[in-house]
C-alpha cells in the first residue's frame, strides 16, 4: 500500500470510530468517506470498515469451508479498480464481501455495471442482503405505511447525538471550505462531532492547532486533563458569550449544550487536583446557565428547567454566591413567562439572599427586575414599577470586577424587561409603545433577546383582538421586519 493510500485508510478509520457511536450506519459512512474520496463502491466499503486488503482477502480466504479460496491481494485491488480499470469480480464473491460489509451487494457496485452481469449473477446479486448484521440498522417499523428510501437511510436512534447523517455532510463540506490542512480537518471534524455539529465551528475557530490537538486528546481519553485544557474550556465559553450577542441562540444553542455535556463527562471520569476542578465545574456551571438561557429564550421550558437546574447544583457545590444567584434569576426570569407566581418569589428572594453574600454589585438590578415581575403576576403595578425603577438605578453600577457572565446587565437591558412587566399586568396598549421605544434603542445585530421580546409582543397582539390590525400595530410590524423579525417571530409558542 502507498503512503497517500495509509493516510487515506488512516482517516477513514478515525471517521468510522467517530462515526459508529452515533450511530451511524456503514452506508452511511460510506456515503460520507465518498464526499472527499471519489473511488468504486467496493472500495469505499473497505475504506469505512477501516481495513487493509490483506484484511478482507484473509477474511474471505478463511470463509471458504474447503479451504481451496485463493484470493490474492493484487487480484482484490483489480477488482476494487473495475470497472474503469481492472477485472470484474464474480458475484459470489461480491455477496460473500457484502457479508463482511453488512450491507446490499448492490451497493458494492455502480448501478450501470450490475448490467454487465448474466441473468443469474443478476438474481444473485439482487438478492443478496445482509444490511440485518449491522448493529447500527434501524429494526423496520412495525406499520403498515410506508416510508421512504431517504427517510430510512438517514433516520436517528435512540441514545445518539443530534448529529445526523445530512449534517455529517453538511459539516464535512463546511470543514473542507474553510481548512485547507488535512490534520487540522480531521481534528475540526471531530470536536464539531462532540459539540454538537456544525454550529460548533463557530466556536472553534477561536483555538490553536495546538489547542485543538490537547482538547481533542483529552476528549478522546488519550490524554490526561491539565491546566491549559481547563483554560480552553474557558476560552470557549468566553467567546461563546461574545458570539451570542451577535447570532443568537439558535446558532449556538447545540454546540453550548455538546460543550456541556462533554465537560460533565471529564467531572464524571477524571481525578483532578481540587482546583482544577473547581475551574472545570464552575466552567460547567457557566455553560448549563448559557444553555439553559438559550432552550429558555427558543422556549424549550422542559430543557430549559433541567439545564438551569443542574447549573444550581454545580454553583452551590463550587460554593459561588455570584454564579448561584445569577442562575435563580434565569429560573425566576422563566417562572414568569410561565405564570408560576409563587416560584417567582421564591427565586427573587433566593437571588436577594445570594446577593448579600456576593461581591457584585450587578446581582441587586436582577434581584429588582425579579421582584418587579413577581408584583406585576399579582397585579399590583404600583410595586412594579417602583421595584422596575430600583433595578433602571441600581444597574448602573461599575463593571470592574465583575464575573463575565454578568456584563449585559446595563440600565438598556433592564429597560427591556418593561414589555414583560405590561404583559404581565395585561396592559397591551403599553407594551406595543414600550416595544416600540426598546427598538429603536438597540442596535439591529442584537440578536440575542429579541426572541422573548417577539414573543411578549405576540402575547399583547393577542390580548388586542379583534383591534390586532389597526394603523399602529401595523407600523410595528414594519419596525420588527426592518430589524429581521417577522410575522412568524410574533406567533406565541406553546408553554411546557
């Protein structure tokens, strides 16, 4: 075998044990390997089952029960070679690959060659399948309608990622657009796989060659945790902060929540000096808040609570006063937008308890805002706006010193909170004026609250009927689609 020939087989060997965890099936994988390498099908098999051709000649050899099989491994390459080049191989043969494949034997050949075969190779090949050996293959529905080829071949299982097949590709041809170096690829294709898929490049961008190779190692389990690999984490989260203020949650959402779930496997499986660990569970604590805030702000509430609930856990257990209240805003924040009074008022008042043991002056504007919305689920709007007016005053407070995670926390963003308090003291009027006034206000690429404000906004839409259509909300509707929310925005989702 030539070299470029190893690093091929090399390759597609490490995307086969990225690949089969997630369940993807061998046609699958084979599917992805011919995006880059334009070889015969017979080939590509080999290839996504990681073996050499000395591999599958002494496979076939010791199948043979006479032990009279005498497959050579040139003769193998003349086969894999036709038919641009090189012989024919018999359709026995085929079908015993096919077994070794697990899949169709048609599938190890280009459909215009099964023509060149007699009519009794033809049946032969046809009718040889053994896609029932992988592992990896859905089981058929036990229904009676029917489905198509598309929609069996690259449906999801159980237990897996939510990297599916189309996405595999899709991230593949992403990778090959953007990285020109074929290890750095290999690395970029693997951490995506991790974190979520393709929306996780986003994030990735953002490290060294090097730091790719030691998050990849230590993913992997191949090297152990130390401290610039905790401090790549962080590097993430980081810019994950930055690069939600410009794209929103619906781009990161997935990568943040793969990130997540990738560090709570390191805390499970890793002995650490305590703090290293500390670092790397206040890094997971960080990333179920940004991950819950985002199911949150998309309205995935079921996801959002579990999230948010095991960022409490990990703060208390690091024992951080600023981080533990920082996460019962978010939950308060979520209470609200489900009516639950009560909860609202334990979180306001778990968040003004915290604050009195943080040293961040940023906690008191949350604690307010919280406060602010727990009088208007009761209706007393007077308290409301006195407690909306505290949190606009105390949010002035300086930055210096503050953990990251609190920096969006400014007099403009509490404003915001205004539309939510109307709403929650049924005054429609007021929240489209108030909407009105926080759009003209913030900047258009401030993409990452403006999903609750279109949904407040729907609510109040609703609570004007049959007046939903008049002069003024019509304008308003104009403002949000210069601004890139449209109609579909306003459309309440459903509460879990």
């Amino acid at each position: 075998m030539s070299g470029e020939g190893y690093r091929v087989l090399l390759q597609a060997r490490s995307w086969s044990r990225e690949l089969r965890p997630k369940g993807f099936t061998w046609d699958q994988i084979a599917d992805v390997i011919a995006l880059t390498h334009h070889v015969n099908p017979l080939r590509l098999y080999r290839l996504a089952h990681g073996r050499t051709a000395a591999d599958v000649v002494g496979v076939v050899n010791d199948a043979d029960p006479a032990g009279t099989a005498a497959l050579r491994d040139s003769r193998h390459y003349d086969y894999e070679g036709w038919p641009q080049a090189g012989r024919r191989p018999p359709a026995p043969l085929l079908v015993e690959l096919a077994r070794i494949y697990q899949t169709a034997t048609q599938r190890l050949l280009p459909e215009e060659a099964v023509a060149s075969y007699k009519k009794c190779d033809r049946g032969l090949i046809s009718g040889a399948d053994f896609h029932h050996l992988d592992v990896n293959r859905p089981a058929k529905p036990d229904r009676d309608s029917r489905v198509t080829a598309e929609g069996d071949e690259w449906s999801t299982f159980p237990g897996t990622t939510a990297v599916d097949a189309p996405a595999c590709v899709r991230l593949l041809r992403a990778i090959d657009v953007e990285e020109t170096d074929m290890r750095r690829r290999e690395l970029l294709f693997e951490l995506a796989l991790v974190f979520g898929g393709g929306g996780a490049l986003e994030l990735l961008r953002v490290l060294t060659s090097e730091e790719e190779e030691r998050l990849a190692g230590v993913l992997r389990d191949s090297r152990r945790l130390d401290e610039a690999t905790v401090s790549t984490f962080e590097k993430l989260t980081s810019h994950a902060r930055k690069v939600d203020e410009v794209s929103g949650p619906a781009t990161l959402s997935s990568a943040i929540h793969g990130q997540r779930a990738a560090v709570e496997r390191l805390l499970a499986r890793e002995a650490m000096l305590p703090g290293l660990r500390d670092r790397l569970l206040n890094n997971y604590a960080q990333m179920s808040q940004l991950s819950g805030y985002f199911a949150y702000d998309l309205r995935d509430y079921a996801a959002a609570e579990k999230r948010l609930s095991d960022g409490l856990r990990a703060a208390l257990d690091l024992g951080d006063p600023t981080l533990v209240g920082y996460v019962h805003y978010w939950m308060g924040r979520m209470a609200a937008d489900q009516n639950r009074t009560a909860a609202i008022w334990d979180h306001a008042l778990a968040v003004q308890s915290w604050a009195a043991r943080s040293p961040s002056k940023l906690l008191t504007p949350l604690c307010e805002s919280l406060f602010s919305l727990a009088h208007a689920a009761e209706g007393n709007a007077a308290r409301s706006v006195r407690a909306h007016e505290r949190a606009l005053a105390s949010a002035e407070a300086p930055k210096d010193n503050e953990p990251a995670f609190l920096h969006w926390v400014s007099p403009t963003a509490v404003e915001s909170r205004r539309t939510g308090l109307l709403v929650q003291l049924n005054q429609p009027r007021d929240v489209i004026a108030a909407a009105e006034s926080y759009l003209a206000g913030i900047a258009r690429s401030s993409k990452g609250s403006w999903s609750g404000l279109a949904h407040e906004i729907g609510q109040a839409k609703l609570q004007l009927e049959p007046w939903a259509n008049t002069t003024y909300v019509r304008q308003l509707d104009e403002t949000l689609r210069s601004c890139g929310l449209t109609r579909v925005d306003l459309i309440p989702q459903s509460r879990s």
